[in-house]
C-alpha cells in the first residue's frame, strides 16, 4: 500500500505540472518570473525533465526511502506555497481542477508518509 501512495503521489504531482505548463506558474515562479515569457514557458518545461527522471529515480527506490519521504513532505509543502501565492497578480490557478491537483498532490504525500510511519 506504501508503493502505491508514493506512485499516487507523483502521478498527481505530474498532472499538477502539466496543468502548471497550462496556467504559466513560470510566471509565479522567484527561478523563472524574471524571463519573457517565451523563455520562462521554455526553462519551466525543460526544468520538468530532470524532474521526471528525479520523480521515476525516487519511485524506484521505493516508498520507505529517505528520498520519498522528503518528496511526501515537499507535495504537503506544495499546498501552502500555493497558497501564499495565492494574490500573485500572474497566478492562474484559480479553477477547481486545478486546486484539487495541488490538494491531492499533498494529500496523497500525507497519506504515503502515515503509511510509511
């Protein structure tokens, strides 16, 4: 049940990335604000490829890793950066769908890590 909470987990943090592409958090973002946008859509699309391969890496080993206990706790931390950046003049993450990606992400992180302890 562990595996599957973390698996859970990084398939709703890549949807919500997928939905971030959509609502130009690279906007938001203190690393890509700065940037045209041109530019900071090409950094925050690329940035997700080391990601990814960081996401598959923790994945592979496994829910009792130091690694995956700390991505658990970055998907919970995730829910109040978005929520500070909430009035952000760019934020974009103003739909349903979009806020029950970011609550799930850590939702699904909480529950990986209450299994796991």
């Amino acid at each position: 049940m562990e595996t599957l909470a973390l698996w859970v987990t990084i398939a709703f943090l890549l949807t919500h990335e997928l939905d971030a592409v959509l609502r130009h958090e690279w906007r938001i973002h203190p690393l890509t604000s700065f940037f045209s946008d041109r530019t900071g859509e090409q950094v925050f699309i690329w940035a997700h490829v080391p990601l990814s391969v960081l996401l598959i890496w923790i994945a592979k080993l496994g829910p009792d890793s130091y690694a995956a206990y700390l991505l658990s706790c970055v998907a919970i931390v995730h829910i109040f950066l978005h929520w500070l950046f909430r009035n952000h003049p760019a934020n974009e993450f103003d739909n349903l769908s979009s806020r029950v990606l970011i609550w799930l992400t850590g939702l699904a992180g909480a529950w990986h890590l209450i299994l796991v302890f």
